[in-house]
C-alpha cells in the first residue's frame, strides 16, 4: 500500500507532496496510509486453514470460534 500523504510533526504541515517546501528541512517526515476496510475469511477459507493445519474433522462449533476470533479482531482494529 502506498502512502496517501506526509506529515511533519515538527510543525504540524500534512501534504500530498513529500518534497512540499512546507515541510521543515530537517523534520521527520511520516507517511499516512489510507486504513484499509476489514476483510474477513470465508467459510471455505477457514475450513482450508483448519484442515492444512492437522484438524481431523470440521464442525460447526469450528466455524463459530473461528467468526468470534474475526469479530473479537475486527473490533480490536476498528
């Protein structure tokens, strides 16, 4: 992902421009990333995981941990 934008907390100049003549000439510059929308695994996927890591056999009770570990880290990330 590319940053978006720049900031310079030296004096506070946030630009799309990383070369800005805003920016002081010794400041730290921090790139800005755009936050990304939460992505979440489907059924299939989960099942995949499950299985490519020694699971036996898949069940329901599998897939609901595996939606409240996702909801608990979309919250987390929010």
């Amino acid at each position: 992902m590319k940053p978006v934008a720049w900031y310079d907390p030296s004096n506070g100049v946030v630009s799309t421009d990383r070369d800005s003549p805003l920016f002081t000439p010794l400041g730290q510059l921090w790139s800005l990333y755009p936050k990304g929308e939460w992505v979440g695994l489907t059924d299939k996927e989960i099942k995949h995981i499950y299985s490519s890591h020694g699971g036996q056999s898949y069940t329901r009770g599998i897939l609901n941990f595996a939606r409240h570990v996702e909801t608990e880290l979309k919250d987390k990330n929010t």
